[in-house]
C-alpha cells in the first residue's frame, strides 16, 4: 500500500468528542507531512467555521469544506474548484422549506448563517448545549434567512436543516428525496444536509488528487458519518473511526480507534509512519 495523500474528516475523525484536536494527533499529522505525504482536512463545515487550530498546520495545503461544495488553496489563498447547488434548485429548496418550522442554515461563499430569530433565541431550537454554543461561535445571524438565501443563490454551498425529534427527520429525509439535482446527506444525527447535484468530498478530493497527478488507489480517507460514505468508496485505502456509524463501519477496509482515542494518530502510526 503507498500512500501519497490523507484526506481527513473534522468533527467524529480529526477532532475529539468536544471539538479540539489533541497535541498527539496534531504531531502524528505534522510527522506524515514531514515524510512528503499530503494531508487534506474534507469537512462539512464552512470555511469560516475551521478551528484555528487546524489552519496553523503547516504542510496542509488544501481544504475541502460544505461536505465538498469548495476547496481552498491555502498558498494561494483562493478557491481552486466548487461545486454548488443550482440557482433553480435553491429556489424550489426555499419554496419547500418555507413550509416548515426547522432550523435552517446556510453556506454562502464561505461563511455559515442562520436566522436572527434562531439565533437570539437558540435555546428554543431543540440542540444541545454543544451544538448551540457552537452555532453561536460560528454563524452569523441574518434578519430574514430565507430572503438572503435567494438573493445569494448563485453562491450557494450547503443548506443544513436540524432537528429536535428524531421522527422529524425521518419524515423531512422521505421529503427531500424528492428532490431532483441534489444529494442529501447527514454529518450529525440531528440533522440532513442538502448539497449540490455532484457534490461529495469524494468529488472534491478527487479535483485535488488530479491536480497533484495522484492516483485515487494511493489516496487514504479517513471519516465517521455519512457524509463521508462517498469518500471512503472512492479511497483506495478507507478507514472508518471506531465512533463511526454502523453503515461507515461496513464500507472501511480498516476501523481504527475512537475520535477519543486520538483514531487519527493511530491509523498513520500504524501504517504511514
């Protein structure tokens, strides 16, 4: 097995149960670049909500952000490839979800929003107090959501809705299935992300695995919820945490130990280092 590039996922992977990245997990990262191997964070998250912690590794050159909607060139400070959903597509999006009373959020050109009605009163919104602390640190509240999405529909990255009721989302997944030109996926149990046509991490690392003249049989992926699924498929060397979902777990070629367990470390000690 000769592993040229690592693509890592973020929340459940790369960072542990409350959202930090351990000192032994950030060297064994530091230590595979220093062997020439490119590392490539694939998150589901936007751009502007990254840990700084993870921006300051150096060696890490590219970012695959909204589950693969963009990726972000670091030296050059640009984006190199996106990948969004269709300007008629938001439209029938906003029609739809205007008919229900979730928590929406959405990825535009980098930055995550929400409603200042959510916002100012996120304890109504049915999270946890992880989850609520977290969309105050990185969302920025816009007076009418849905009205700011449609003026910004060309730019579109990921739109997010959470759920309090497991049952509401259950029912809400049979209603986007509906929906044509888009994928839908889950990086949370609380809730279902909706995404461009072809847009995956998968699709994304497969951009950046081209640009290097990489070959996606040397590439491993390393993740633990759905929408990592395509990613690992695509990998040639695919890696599940121990924390993973059952249906992660059964498409990985290795399991490795938990996001509590510093996982990431584990798996490239074991094999990279």
């Amino acid at each position: 097995m000769e592993i040229k590039l690592i693509a890592l996922d973020l929340d459940g992977t790369t960072l542990n149960s409350i959202g930090l990245l351990t000192q032994v997990t950030k060297e064994a990262i530091e230590n595979v670049i220093q062997k020439n191997l490119y590392v490539v964070i694939a998150t589901g998250r936007a751009f502007s909500a990254l840990p700084d912690e993870i921006l300051k590794i150096k060696g890490i050159d590219y970012l695959v952000t909204s589950n693969g909607a963009r990726v972000f060139d670091i030296k050059e400070a640009r984006t190199i490839y996106s990948n969004l959903i269709g300007e008629e597509e938001i439209e029938i999006i906003v029609k739809l979800l205007r008919q229900y009373d979730f928590m929406i959020e959405a990825f535009i050109s980098g930055d995550a929003y929400v409603d200042k009605k959510i916002y100012d009163n996120i304890e109504t919104a049915g999270l946890n107090k992880k989850h609520s602390d977290y969309v105050l640190k990185t969302r920025k509240p816009v007076k009418n959501l849905f009205e700011f999405i449609l003026s910004n529909k060309g730019n579109v990255e990921n739109i997010n809705i959470n759920f309090g009721k497991q049952e509401d989302k259950k029912k809400m997944a049979l209603v986007l299935e509906q929906l044509k030109n888009v994928t839908i996926t889950s990086s949370f149990d609380h809730n279902l992300e909706i995404g461009g046509e072809t847009t995956s991490k998968a699709d994304a690392i497969r951009k950046i695995s081209h640009r290097l003249g990489i070959d996606e049989k040397h590439v491993m992926a390393v993740g633990d919820s759905p929408n990592d699924g395509a990613m690992l498929q695509a990998a040639g060397f695919s890696v599940a945490m121990g924390n993973s979902k059952d249906q992660i777990k059964e498409i990985a070629k290795f399991i490795t130990h938990s996001n509590d367990e510093d996982g990431v470390a584990f798996v490239i000690k074991k094999f990279l280092l």
